[in-house]
C-alpha cells in the first residue's frame, strides 16, 4: 500500500506540481445550471477536478460547506470519484479536528474509514495524547495546525512563552520531535505569514506544510515559495480554493479553474 | 426566543440539578435487541432521554459518534426528540469546531440551523476573530475549550507565558474579558484538574463552565463541585456520559442509566 508521504511526494515530482486545490464548495456560489442537478456539489467537484487533476499535488475539500447542509452524501461521492478516476492524487480531508482520545478515535474513523482519505488537518490544542489515534494510522497524513492564515490567529498561537519562544513554534517542535514517530505528521502554516512560515521550515526541514491563504486571503506566492521550500524545491502543499473553483461563476466555470490552476502552478514554479 | 444561558439557567433551579449526560452513543455498546432496530443510536438515545430528562440540565450528543458511520439523521433525530418532547432542556453540540471565518460561518450553521442546537463547543486556537460567526449568534451557548480532562491536555494549555500565566488562563481571560460581548460564552475545564478549575473560576467568576471527566475519565465529584461552583451556587454543566449511558449492557439500559443519573445528581447536590 502506499502512504501518504509517497503519494504527495511522487505527486510534487510527477506533475511538477504543489497547488493543492480547495473543494470549499458553497451551494450560492456555483452555477445556477449546476445548482438544479441532483447531486449540485458533487457535479460541480467533478467538473472541477476533471479540469484541473493534472495541475494538482492534491485535494482539499473542507467538510464544514458539505456537513452545514447535510451533503456527507456528495462528499463521499468526490473522494470515491477522485479515488476510482485520479488514484495518485492524495486527498486530504480538512476537518481540523481534535478531541479526547475515545472521540478522536471516531473521528480517524470518520476521516480514513468512512471517508478513505489520505490525511486530515487536525488541531493541537488539546495536547499530543488527543492526536494519537489520528498519528497511529502511520499511512495516512496528519497535519497539525502551527500557525493558521486568519488575520487573529496569533492571539493564541503567538503568545510568548517564558522562554521566549511563540506557541506555534513549540507545536512545530512538538511535531517535529516528538508527535512524529511515524514519519506522517505534516504542518498548517498561513501563507499570509511568510516570516513565521520560514520559522517553522527552519524548526522542521523534511515537514511538508500546508499552506492556506493563496487567492481570496491574499498571501505572496513568491514569499511563500522562498520562506517555505524545503532543501529539494518541495515540501509545499500551496492551497487555493475560492481563487480557483469561483474563477467564473458562469458555465465556462471548470474550464476557468483550470486556467486559475494553471496560472497559480506556473507561478509557484517560476519562484522555486 | 428563550436563549441558551436563559434555559440552563432556569433548568438549574426547576430541576435542581447540575447534570449534563453526554449522549456518545456507540453502536459497538449498545444493547443487541436495540442494535437490531432501524435507527438504532436514536432508539437508545430516546430510551435513555426519557428515563433522564428530570435529573439533567443538559445533554450533549458528541457528534464524533454520529459522523464516523453517516448517522447524521440519527443525530438529527435526537435533537427533534428533545426538542419536540423537552423542550425546557438544551442541548450542546460537542463539537470542538473551530476554522477561519467563511469556514466558522459553515459550522455555525451545522451547529444552530442544520442541528438546531442550542450551544457548540469550540476550539480557541486559531484565535477570537474564527469564534466570531460562533460568539455572534447571541442566543446560542459558545462553549470554548480552556483546559480539557485528557491526561496530556497540559502539553500546549499549561505552556508557561513570558508574564508566568499558563495558556490556559489566557483562554479564560479572553474568554471572561473579550469575547464575552454577547453574554454567551461558557468554558469547558475537564474535572480531573481541580485545581485549575478553581482557578478559571476566580478568573471568570460567572460564566458556565462545562466539565468533563466524570466517572469513566475519574475526576471527583466533590472537588469540581467545591472548586467549580459560582457564589449561587450552580454554574457547573457536569457532564458524564459513559458512566451513565452504559450503566447497564443488557435490556435494563435504560432504567440503569436513569439509576446512575440520579445517584451522580444527588452526589453533586450533597456538595453544593
């Protein structure tokens, strides 16, 4: 069986690609065409991903836009579809969850069993014993929430503590040296913070970081790029979602994507 | 509309009780005769709900439970039962939600419109601005993780700060003094850390505060009761859920459970 790790590495390599595109689909957002079928999600996520699989390191659907309307049904179906159609493309399920250890269990149930995804974000808060049954599944992805894109989220994360050290920093050491035992612990570091992006890189060299921000949340691919590669012109996971699967709100939506992805790939690589 | 603080207010002293059951009901516990019904997690979650209603001041379905095998309409089911039946009890989605804006949106309407609860748990670390689609439907309960029951919760909430405060106590101080603008925020302190439940009780002196680790997790009932209650004496939501709802293996579920609520209420109403 291959894990994660190989996918999105084989992935960064064979397609020359570290867009992650964000299936944050929003049922007022999407063609009113598409919005009369009977499955409108799923439809659009097909067209989507039909335009833009070759230009992808991976998936990231957000489950919060499927689980506020009852739509499990419709993510189910987008993971099965790029599963049986794109099997080298790794999905990641972002979900940030994170709880005791009897209900994190359910919750890696949720994310590998039910929904056969590769890997899931998860939040640290609650400590390193909350994430073991996610760290456990040693082929999956777990990717831990360091220092998030929102314009806020340094009210926690960048407290300083008595060492003189920020809060996400211990999280990146954390994941680095202790909560990685199985070679599958990845980081969530906002491209908006292209300096704390750097930090983490620095704490943990071989990590792959996901990197939310791109598009609608304004982040610098060119900073990203530079503040976060690893040593191999990788480690990156740069994801867009609302800059990629709203690039036109008309029928043409799947082909714009594709446009979008391809001018965001063809930038990340032009810096790296 | 009645709204959440309102409700548990009210229930406090209507019904004299301090208890919350949690309803993580777990297809692989549950009775085989219930197993074998149609929508079996809201069978038993109904028989239990209805040999408990008098002695709780709140219920909280973890949704893990529901979600790691598509029992989302089971979920559903529950809280319409409540609703339509008990209308005078809320209920609080355990949850632990927490994500950048446009997502927190998604969650807040999972929680309040798709689920009709009345109060969601929610984690702090991204920081206050992703709480504010939460903290602003002021009639609904915000119940933001501060210390949580689990042995490693220490690992990031006890993180000393650089003016020698615990993360922790941060949370509690925003929590009291920031984003407290609706009167709806509530605090979750696991009860096998009385210490430090004593201590977010000086530190916000009126605000509810949910506490796990009851019974299967080993806190003490007297020293939550001693350490956590507010000058009215009440101010606790004490949640016990598997030392109630699997009181009993066998076709007597039901009534055991109603049996072990009863004993915990009572328990909790001898230190008050």
């Amino acid at each position: 069986m291959i894990n994660f790790s190989e996918k999105l590495h084989h992935r960064w390599k064979s397609n020359n690609t570290l867009l992650c595109v964000g299936l944050d689909t929003d049922l007022e957002k999407i063609p009113g065409s598409v919005r009369e079928e009977k499955y409108p999600i799923f439809s659009f996520n097909k067209a989507i991903i039909d335009t833009t699989h070759d230009l992808v390191c991976a998936y990231k659907p957000q489950i919060a836009f499927y689980s506020a309307f009852g739509a499990e049904n419709q993510l189910e179906m987008t993971l099965q579809y790029i599963r049986a159609t794109y099997p080298e493309i790794p999905v990641i399920l972002d979900s940030k969850r994170g709880d005791i250890g009897s209900t994190a269990e359910m919750y890696a149930i949720e994310a590998f069993d039910r929904y056969k995804a590769d890997a899931v974000t998860v939040n640290p808060y609650m400590g390193g014993d909350t994430l073991e049954p996610f760290l456990s599944r040693a082929d999956k992805g777990i990717i831990v929430l360091c220092k998030t894109s929102n314009p806020g989220s340094g009210e926690i994360q960048s407290i300083l503590t008595d060492d003189g050290e920020e809060i996400y920093k211990k999280v990146a050491y954390l994941s680095q040296n202790r909560w990685n035992l199985n070679n599958n612990v990845c980081l969530v570091v906002g491209g908006t913070y292209p300096d704390e992006l750097a930090t983490v890189r620095e704490l943990a060299p071989d990590i792959p970081i996901l990197v939310p921000g791109v598009g609608a949340q304004g982040a610098s691919i060119k900073a990203i790029v530079q503040s976060g590669m690893t040593d191999d012109h990788a480690g990156l996971i740069i994801n867009s979602s609302r800059s990629v699967i709203y690039a036109s709100g008309e029928s043409d939506f799947a082909e714009a994507a594709g446009g979008a992805a391809e001018r965001i790939r063809d930038e990340i690589n032009q810096y790296r």
